[in-house]
C-alpha cells in the first residue's frame, strides 16, 4: 500500500473501476452468449436478443472495454451465424 494520499486515492480509485469494468464485460458476455444460444435453437426472441447483444457491444467498446474493431468482428459474427 503507499503511502502518499494521492497514490492511495489512486489505488482505490482503479480497484472501484475494474469492479465495474469486468462486471460490464460480463455482462456484455452474457447478453452475446445468449444471443448465440438463441441463433443456434433458432428461438423466436432471437432478434430481440441479437439487438441486445448489438447493443453491449457497442457499448463496451465506447468504453473502452473492447477495442472497437473486436466488437464490429464479434458484430459481424453473430449476424453471420444469424
């Protein structure tokens, strides 16, 4: 731990983010998950799903949590299985 204030602020300022950084792209993972899941049964929400999944995507990587050219990739992918 160290020990000046703005280091110690600065520590704890990065662990708050990366809580809410990998609970985002776990969230983004599920929602592509599911997605893909829906495709490959060939559900009936499954637009619903592929539009939410579009969704997290770019949002994560407005973020930064993803580059943006692995979210158009993933993009790409799920409307080509679609």
């Amino acid at each position: 731990m160290p020990n000046i204030k703005s280091a110690i602020k600065r520590v704890k300022v990065n662990e708050k983010a990366n809580i809410a950084n990998s609970q985002a792209k776990s969230a983004m993972r599920t929602t592509v998950k599911k997605a893909e899941n829906a495709v490959a049964e060939n559900a009936e929400n499954k637009q619903e799903l592929l539009q939410a999944a579009y969704k997290s995507l770019d949002k994560a990587a407005s973020k930064g949590l993803i580059h943006k050219n692995a979210a158009a990739r993933k993009k790409s992918r799920l409307a080509k299985k679609a």
